[in-house]
C-alpha cells in the first residue's frame, strides 16, 4: 500500500496516522512516499509519524513501513523524532 504523504498535508497529521495505523491492522505493508515535498513541519512528522511509535516498537515498524522519495531535511527530522521516541 502506498500514501502518498501530499495527499495528506491539507488534512493535518491526525489523518495521515489514521490512515496508516488502518493499514497496520490489516497487517499491510506501506511504503510512505514523499515525492514533491521538499520540506514538511516537523510537528506534523511527529503527529503522524511519531506518534505511531507511542503504539508500536520502532523494531516492529521497521519491516512494515517504507520511506520512499525522501529529502535530505525530512530524512533528518524523521531520524530526531525516532531517536526521541526510543528514548
């Protein structure tokens, strides 16, 4: 399943989560794409993305989400956010 991350910005960051954390019950793997953002707010990364590790392990995520397309300052954000979440 892909999500494509621009189809999500305008709705906010609680439908983005929704949209995955749906998926991972279904048992589905996703792969997260990024394609045409070159930057994003870090607190909607940690809103959607980030708060899917107050459910899951970052081990448990790790086989069953994908990034795809992503730029350099977005890859660095999400890596903080895993970082502070696994503390």
């Amino acid at each position: 399943m892909t999500i494509k991350i621009i189809n999500f910005i305008e709705h906010g960051p609680e439908v983005l989560f929704n949209k995955i954390s749906e998926n991972l019950k279904k048992k589905k793997n996703i792969i997260l794409d990024f394609h045409s953002l070159e930057s994003l707010n870090y607190g909607f990364l940690e809103e959607s993305i980030g708060k899917l590790l107050d459910s899951y392990t970052f081990e448990a995520l790790q086989f069953k989400i994908t990034f795809k397309n992503v730029d350099v300052g977005i890859k660095e954000m999400l890596a903080k956010i895993i970082k502070e979440k696994s503390l």
